[in-house]
C-alpha cells in the first residue's frame, strides 16, 4: 500500500477551509470546519481585488464578535492587505491576540449592559472611522454578495465527494451567505437540493424578534437588523431553535461521535437528525461552522445539565403567528421575505454583528 497523499498548502488559509466530512448516521454527513467564514472572507477578497475594488496596501474594516474578524485577518495577511476591526465587547483575550499579531488592528468595545447596546457602539464606530479615512474598504460581510462567492467552491467539494443523490443542507442561517452561497451553486448543477435553515427566537430575519432567549449566547445565527445577503426565496424549512436544544445538540455530538463543535452546529445536529430520520431516502449535510472552543465553559462544562436530544421533538406550526419556543418547524416553501423594510431599516446603514437568540459573536 502507497503512502498517504497529503497537500503542501501555500497558506494556512487554504488548510483552515476546507472542512472534514464525518459520518454521523447513514444519511448524514457532517461538514465539520475550524471556521466556515474562511470561505466567504477569501472569496470577497479574492474577488475585490481582481475588480480592482480594492488594492494592496489598502485597509479592510468590518465589525465583527470573533469569527469573521480572523477569517478576515487571516486573508488580509495572505493578500497583503491592512485590517482593522471593530470588536464586540464579547471577544475574547485569545482571539484579540491573534488578530492582533496577524497585524489587525482592533477597536474593542467596552462591557455593555446588553449586547444591543454593543452593536450600536460598533456602529457608531465603524461610521466615525469612515468618515476619517474614507480610503478604507467596508468590507459589509451582513450585505455585499461578494460573500456568496468563496462558497463555489465549498460547492464543488460537495459535488466531487459526495454522491449524486437528493440532498438537504442543514445549516444556521446567520449572514445567509454560508447556506445561501452553497446552495445557490448546487442548484445551479441541476442537482436536487433542499436547504433547512435554523434560526433563534429573537431574530428578525424570519420573523421571531417578539421572543426572547435570555440564556442564549450563539453567534451568528440571527440577527436584529435586516441583513440583505439573506435570501429568503432559497429556503425550503425553517426550524427556531433555542439555547437549550441547541446544547443538547452540542454536547449529543461530543457524546455520540467525539466532535467538538460550537452550539451552531450543535442546533443542526440536533435539526438535521430529526429530518435525516423523516427523509431516509435524502443524504443530509449539516454545516458545522466552527469547533466548541468560545462555548467550554458557558455550554461544556455544563453537560450534565443538558436534555438527550433524542428525546426531543419540534413543534409543526403552519403560520408565524403560531411560533413558539423552544423548538418550531414550519415549510417556508421558498417564499420571500415577508418583512417590509422601512427606508430608516435599510441594511446597509448598519455595519454590527448580529444581536439576537443564538449566536452573537457566524
């Protein structure tokens, strides 16, 4: 038998962004990444600078809670740009470190009473630095498409791996450009895919801001204000999942397969498995956007509080209106968004992360 073949790659981005598929189950497979937002934040990059929007040498700015500001960074250093981020209150000394001797630069909030009000400060800040330095590049990872792009190619990995059969992607909704992007490029190959979205109470992306999940702390999932890269119309189901059956989700997918995951991938564990068993003939991806790292002690460490996930069930509703926590399901059937943004609601006057249920610092 021949040796492993391994690749020599020319940046650790290359390494970091490609995610390793696990089985979890017959019909389920698990793309489980270090961090999915490298995809989106090399894609902008790349195709920036082929545009010429942006050049060498020129500042990127963005607000973020963690994981985007790396990816972000982390591109930067590979294409020999500057960085600078506007930080939530909620990163942390670690990740602060690394931005830092990746050579961003880094505004941090102050503690906030709520983490509402840090998102009004980053704004805040974001416009005042704007304003300042108008050669600096806003990179708008909630609102310019450009972060549709590096999921191609997540997209040609699926299709070169996985076979040719029905699927269904399970993933957070967040930005909407990791799910959106991805099946955007399946569906553009004739392949039959079903995209399954999850969502927080507290979001206003699809209609749950009249809830609220006082224990929820997952990034990325929803958001307080209208993001224009969320693409309604590609949604087949929505699940609102909270903080709760999110950790059972968690620490189910440390228990049963050793996977280490953040509570974004735990809630599509805990979706996917429930539709991998109403769906047998469909192969079921579920996105698991980032390791466990940020949730050791307010999720981990808790694990004997957390319920048997497969003892869980969600509750069918037909309507927005019969949406309740902790757990609902309803087909969207690829509808439009049915929110009417108001002129004083339009997305690209905020530039923070968003503020909601389940995940805010993907």
């Amino acid at each position: 038998m021949g040796a492993p073949v391994a690749s020599v790659h020319e940046h650790i981005t290359d390494a970091l962004k490609t995610p390793d598929l696990v089985r979890l189950g017959g019909n389920v497979v698990l793309a489980r990444f270090e961090t999915m937002k490298v995809y989106a934040a090399l894609g902008a990059v790349r195709t920036l600078l082929r545009s010429g929007r942006v050049v060498p040498g020129q500042t990127l700015i963005d607000s973020s809670s963690g994981i985007y500001a790396l990816a972000l960074a982390m591109a930067c250093h590979r294409y020999g740009l500057r960085c600078h981020i506007v930080a939530s209150t909620t990163v942390d000394a670690v990740m602060r470190a690394q931005l830092e001797v990746l050579g961003a630069t880094v505004d941090q909030m102050p503690p906030s009473q709520n983490l509402r009000l840090d998102q009004e400060r980053r704004v805040r800040r974001v416009r005042e630095l704007l304003a300042d330095r108008p050669d600096f590049h806003w990179m708008r990872q909630y609102h310019d498409s450009v972060h549709y792009a590096g999921y191609r190619e997540f997209a040609d990995l699926v299709t070169g791996t996985l076979p040719d059969t029905p699927l269904t992607v399970v993933g957070a909704v967040g930005t909407g450009a990791s799910t959106g992007g991805l099946v955007q490029a399946l569906r553009e190959t004739g392949r039959g895919v079903r995209l399954v979205g999850i969502q927080p109470f507290g979001s206003v992306t699809f209609g749950s801001e009249h809830f609220s999940d006082p224990e929820a702390i997952i990034a990325g999932i929803g958001s307080s204000i209208p993001f224009e890269n969320v693409r309604h119309e590609l949604y087949d189901t929505v699940h609102w999942v909270d903080f709760r059956h999110a950790m059972a989700g968690a620490v189910g997918l440390m228990q049963e397969h050793a996977i280490f995951a953040g509570l974004s991938t735990g809630a599509a564990h805990l979706v996917a498995s429930w539709e991998a068993d109403r769906d047998p003939e469909r192969l079921h991806l579920v996105l698991g956007a980032d390791t466990g790292h940020r949730y050791a002690e307010r999720v981990f460490a808790r694990h004997t509080e957390a319920q048997d996930m497969r003892t869980l069930r969600p509750r069918p509703i037909q309507a927005l209106d019969d949406l309740r926590p902790p757990w609902s399901v309803m087909e969207w059937g690829r509808r439009p968004d049915p929110a009417t943004v108001r002129p004083d609601r339009r997305p690209d006057t905020d530039t923070a992360e968003p503020v909601s249920s389940v995940e805010v610092t993907p």
